[in-house]
C-alpha cells in the first residue's frame, strides 16, 4: 500500500514544553489510522498541524508526495469534524453542509445533488431545514460528519468525533463511522484518548506518549504484543510484575521463576512480566505456578473479574474468566486459588 | 387506578422566596418609577397644554406642541441630529469593530489591560474632555500648528466649530459603548468557528462575511443602538464643539427649558426624542432576544 501521508521528525514546541518531539509515520491510502494517547500526548498538535492550524517547528509532511505544511489551511485537501462539532448556528443542516462546496464553487443541481447525498448518508435528510440548536447531540455530531466528508478530502481529520455522545450512541457510532469510512474510501485519521474506541475502529494504531509515538501497529498488535509498559498499561488491563530475566521466564522475588517471552533479552536483565487478566488461568485443586487468596470478586456478566492476594505483594493479580467457567459457582472471597499461564501469553519488557 | 406525581391539579406551593424576591425587586423598581417613569409621565402631560408666560404650564389642554415640532424648522434640526447621530454611529463601528476584533483575539492575559484602556476615557470627566477637545482642534491647536509646522498647510484648518468637530466628538465619547457590546459577541464567536470555515476553504474575507459577520450582528446592533441613543440625545458635545452654530435637539430641548421658558414645546421635542429612542431600544431587545432564541447569543 503507498502512503497517502508521510510525516517525517515533525516537531512542534509550545514555550518550553515540547508537544511533538520528532515524530514519523505514513497514514496509508484508505485506512482507518488513530493516534491513541492521553491528554497531552501531542495528538492533538498533530492533527492541527494537519489541518493547517499549527505549523510545525521542525520536519516535514508531504501528502501524495507534496509538501502540506506549505499550503494554507483552506486550500488543503483535508478536512477536519470538530470536536465541539464547530457547527454554524445561524444556518441549518443543509446550509452547514453545503457551506464546504459553495467555496469550492459548486453551484446549482450538483450542489443541490452532493448536500443530498451528504445527508443521505448520515441519515439527516429529514432535518436539512433545521437549525443545529434544534438537534440532538448526535443529529449534531452526523451533521459535523456530513460537512467534513462532503467536499470529498483525501484525508478526514476527526478531533475525538464520539467524546460527546452517550455511551450506548458511542457504541452505535463506532460502527457507523466504520461503515462511512469503508464506504467513502477516505482516509480517516481519528483522534482519541478511548482505547476501546481506537481498538474497535482502526486498521492501525499510534498510541503517543509524551509527544512521541510509542508504538505503532495494528489493534492486534498493540494489545498482544505492547512493546513498553506503557503500552501495555495503556490498551487494556495488565498485570505487571517486576523481576529478572531466565532462561525461560522471570525470576520475580516471592514467586519464583514465572513462564513468560521475550525476543532478545539477556538473562539476569531487570524486566516487567506483564500478563492480561483473561491469560490468567484458574487451576482446580492447586498445582498451579501461583498460589494466592481471593480477596474481591466482580461480576460483570458475562465475565467474573478475580482478585488474587500473593504472599507478600501489595497489588493483586487480576484474573478475568467466564462466568461459564467450571470453577465459577464455587469462588468466594478469603479462598486459596491457583493459577498459571501460557509462556506465549506472558510478555516480558524491558521499557 | 395508579396516580403518577405531577397529574393531580393541585394549586401550584406558594413559592417560599415569592416574598423574599419581590422586597429585593422593590427597591429597584421603586427607584425606576420614581426616577424614570414620573418624569416621563409629566414630560408627557406638559407636552399637551399651553405654556405660561414665565416658564411653568397654562392648564388648557392642546395638541399646538406637536403640531409645532412639525415645523420645517424644528423639523429640519430633528433631521439633521438623526443625521449626526447616524454618521457617529457608522463611524463609531468601522473603527470599533477592528479594535473589538483586534481585543477579543489577543492573548488573554492582554484582553482585560485593552478593555480597560478602551473604556479609560470614561473615568474623566466628560466637559473636561470637551474642553481638550477644543484645545487640540481650535486654529491655534495641536493639529492645526503640527500641520503648519510641517509646512502641509499654510491657512489653519476649520476643525472645530462644526459638524466635524461634534460627530468627532460623539464618536470619542461613546466609541466604548460600541467596542464593549461588539468585544463580547467577538469572543462568543469561538476561535472553532472561524477555524472550521477556513478547513471548509473560506478565506479570510468568506469568513467574515459568511461567519463572522452574521453571528456579531446582536453586538453590532447593541452597540450601534447605544452610540446612537446617546449622540441623539446629547446637547453637551454640540454646544462645545459646534460653537451653537450647529445645533441637535438635544440642544433645541435645553433651550426651550432653561431660556425660551417653553416648558410644553420642549416637553413635546423630548416627547418625540423618547419615542424615538424607546422604539430603537425596543428593536435592540428583539433582535438580541432572536438571536437568543437561535442560539447566536447567550
């Protein structure tokens, strides 16, 4: 696939503090790309440079191999959905979403035609007339969708485009933004702090730390194989206990010598064995490589999330298993558990 | 039968701070009816009988006021001030506008220090200012001998004494009351605004004109209402900047009181003033109510 966007030691500073230090990566023709992080990892700063908002300190973004960052924001082939939607409050939904066109200088029926087609693909034709006031929250989010995909960009930039809808509409939206993207073939960079948003929406992940990208990969790659601590304490919950390397696992102190991969680390480094709760394993009748007391239970569902008490540990180890599971009817607080894991599903980081 | 709270008719609970808000209205509105809508009332009731010979009211009730207001002549000096105050009004927004705009999108550690230099003239006294007024236009003023000093003209200039000098002088007086009004629909506007126009491929003028423009209109009304209300009613700056050569009804109105001794005309001449004022003022609160209603104002 060739690279649509190609970001390269982009750096941008605000005052003394550095929002972007040096960061490079392509956003590829028709992906769905998220740059995942917390607030004031720099995701921000990097779409606004994209957008033509900020200009960058250092380094360079071409777009189909031409130089972006040379070109004013409104002649940009880009176009960006606002987190606070930004819509035009004096003009109704139709006028909000032809707005984009008519200073394209499309006219008559085929600006009569596009905005239809706009509408339609949200599903607002029934409330082209209304002013934004007038809408729900996500009638006005859809409308702010319509307006930024209407003039057709090569890129959407979408600023956390879910943060102020209800739960149950965000999920619903995940979906449909999902469906939109695939439809349209426009690239869309989406902009989030939501992990699960970022995992269920994208073809590919940034997740950003402190102005650099701390890993990038596929929503797979990130929650199976996290490169740092971060990572994996970022995208979905981990276990993380500190030891030193083996032969076949770490060595962690109480514990013994714990199963665990890792690519190219010498035995006897300080490393972090992280695990995902649903990795951990119940074993019945003990036997297992970790012995500890319940002290929580939480039901969740279809899942039960375990508290485990390990002699002489202030954290517990969580284990998340089906409610189905054999040995769930029978758990209760203050009882002895075993458990054990999977080498493979043990990861063992240095970072 | 189920009954679900709020179905049963029951007379409405006696509001607990009914009373409580209405002895906190009443000072107010006392000082309002006392101050306000008295004098209006008696200006209303002079208008319609005949003057006494020393000043004061003959009790024979008659429309001659208003009729005489009519007069080409008195006529003429209304025109003429609604013209005045229409020509500060104008000139009052294109300078206030950009400096609003200039305020609202500055950092905003430095949008307190430029309001208060914007409003800075108001905490002197306005005859004072007249006065320096006079002191910078006159023929032998600051203008008037850095031009000859610079060789530009050899004849003073007529700055002062004139229309010129007293639409200057309005425009001075009441710039704030335009710059204020505009300064806050300005940065109502949010900068995401102006930002999602650009993305959409506006440039700076589309933007405004499209965008920015639109949506400050309440202010642009709120505060051209006030400038204008103001300068028509004004009779200080005409007096002392238009040398009583020029004069607004404002003036026309004063006379009357204090040295013709005709307290019904001038009582009908601010009769109509009033009128005039209260139907801009009643148009003021429509169109920021509308626009309230829309959502372009909060």
């Amino acid at each position: 696939m060739t690279a649509l966007i190609a970001i390269r030691e982009l750096a941008k500073s605000f005052g003394p503090v550095p929002a972007l230090a040096d960061v490079s990566l392509d956003i590829r023709e028709n992906e769905f790309f998220a740059l995942l992080g917390p607030s004031g990892c720099g995701k921000t700063t990097l779409l606004r440079i994209l957008a033509g908002f900020e200009m960058p300190d250092r380094g360079s973004v071409t777009l189909d191999g031409k130089d972006l960052v040379a070109i004013p924001a409104n002649r940009r082939p880009v176009n960006m959905m606002f987190q606070s939607y930004a819509l035009f409050p004096h003009m109704t939904v139709a006028g909000n979403v032809s707005y984009g066109l008519e200073m394209e200088g499309v006219k008559g029926p085929e600006l009569a035609r596009r905005v239809r087609d706009a509408l339609a693909m949200v599903q607002l034709e029934p409330v082209a007339g209304r002013k934004p006031h007038l809408l729900s929250g996500g009638q006005r989010q859809r409308v702010a969708l319509a307006r930024a995909l209407v003039k057709r960009p090569r890129l959407l930039l979408l600023d956390e485009p879910l943060a102020a809808l209800d739960k149950k509409l965000r999920e619903q939206m995940r979906i449909e933004l999902k469906r939109i993207q695939h439809d349209t073939g426009i690239t869309f960079l989406v902009v989030t702090h939501d992990q699960e948003e970022a995992l269920v929406m994208a073809d590919r992940i940034a997740l950003m730390d402190r102005g650099a990208v701390a890993q990038l990969g596929s929503p797979r790659e990130l929650y199976d194989r996290p490169a740092t601590r971060f990572v994996a304490g970022f995208i979905g919950m981990s276990n993380v206990l500190e030891g030193r390397a083996t032969a076949g696992g770490v060595a962690v102190a109480g514990l013994g010598a714990l199963p665990a991969t890792g690519e190219g680390i010498a035995p006897g480094a300080p490393v972090s064995l992280t695990i995902r709760p649903e990795r951990v394993r119940l074993v019945a009748g003990g036997g297992g490589q970790v012995a500890g007391k319940i002290t929580g239970i939480a039901y969740l569902g279809q899942d039960l999330l375990l508290q485990i008490g390990l002699p002489g540990r202030a954290d517990p180890l969580v284990a998340r298993l089906a409610s189905g599971h054999p040995l769930a009817d029978g758990l209760r607080e203050g009882m002895a558990v075993s458990c054990d894991w999977a080498a493979a599903d043990a990861r063992m980081l240095t970072e | 039968m189920t009954v679900r709270a709020g179905t049963i008719p029951v007379a409405a609970p006696a509001d607990p701070r009914a009373r409580e808000r209405l002895l906190l209205l009443a000072g107010p509105l006392g000082w309002i009816a006392l101050f306000l809508v008295v004098p209006c009332l008696l200006i209303g009731i002079y208008s319609l009988f005949e003057r006494g010979t020393y000043g004061g009211i003959e009790w024979n009730f008659t429309f001659e006021n208003f009729r005489r207001a009519a007069d080409p002549l008195y006529f003429g000096i209304l025109i003429k001030s609604l013209w005045i105050a229409g020509l500060a009004t104008a000139i009052a927004l294109l300078v206030g506008y950009p400096a609003a705009f200039l305020i609202a999108t500055s950092p905003e550690r430095w949008q307190k220090l430029l309001l208060v230099l914007a409003v800075l003239p108001f905490w002197t006294n306005y005859l004072i200012r007249s006065y320096a007024w006079i002191v910078i236009l006159n023929r032998e003023g600051a203008i008037n001998n850095l031009l000859r000093g610079l060789g530009l003209t050899s004849e003073p200039l007529p700055l002062l004494y004139n229309e010129f000098a007293i639409v200057l002088g309005l425009v001075y007086a009441y710039l704030p009351f335009m710059i204020l009004p505009l300064y806050a629909a300005i940065s109502r506007l949010g900068a995401d605004l102006i930002e999602a126009s650009t993305d959409l491929g506006a440039d700076g003028w589309r933007s405004f004109r499209r965008i920015i423009l639109p949506l400050t209109l309440p202010g642009i009304a709120a505060g051209s209402i006030f400038v204008f209300v103001y300068s028509l009613g004004n009779f200080i700056t005409p007096d002392l900047l238009g040398g009583g050569r020029t004069v607004m009804v404002g003036n026309l109105i004063y006379d009357q009181f204090l040295t013709a001794r005709d307290w019904p005309f001038g009582a009908a001449l601010a009769f109509i003033l009033i009128g005039i004022m209260m139907g801009l003022l009643t148009l003021q609160a429509f169109l920021i109510n509308r626009a309230r209603r829309i959502g372009t104002y909060d």
